[in-house]
C-alpha cells in the first residue's frame, strides 16, 4: 500500500475556501461515495482521517 501525503488537499478532501467540506452531502451519502472507492483510496482516506484528528487534538 501507498503511503498516504497527509499535506495533500486534493480530490475529495480539497478545500473549499473556507466553506464546510460536506456542505450539501448527507451523511449516508459520504458513507455510499466512500464505500465506492476502491479499498486502496478508503485505506488511504482512513489514513488522512486518522492523522487530522491528532493533529486537532495537539492545537487543543
């Protein structure tokens, strides 16, 4: 498996000038358009999750 590039904002997790990232999209529906993406796109995904909550939990 590739290693995942935490700094990278693109595709799916891009930002959007300041607006909310899932702004429109229900919950289920970011669940349905995760599990669409092959296994090594949600591994990676999971990776990128993972590292952003301990990097929100350090600036607490």
């Amino acid at each position: 498996m590739k290693k995942a590039k935490f700094e990278s904002r693109s595709g799916i997790l891009s930002d959007r000038g300041g607006q909310k990232p899932m702004e429109g999209i229900t919950f289920s529906e970011a669940l349905e358009i995760i599990e669409s993406l092959p296994e090594e796109q949600r591994e990676t995904l999971i990776q990128i999750v993972q590292h952003r909550l301990i990097e929100q939990r350090r600036e607490r």
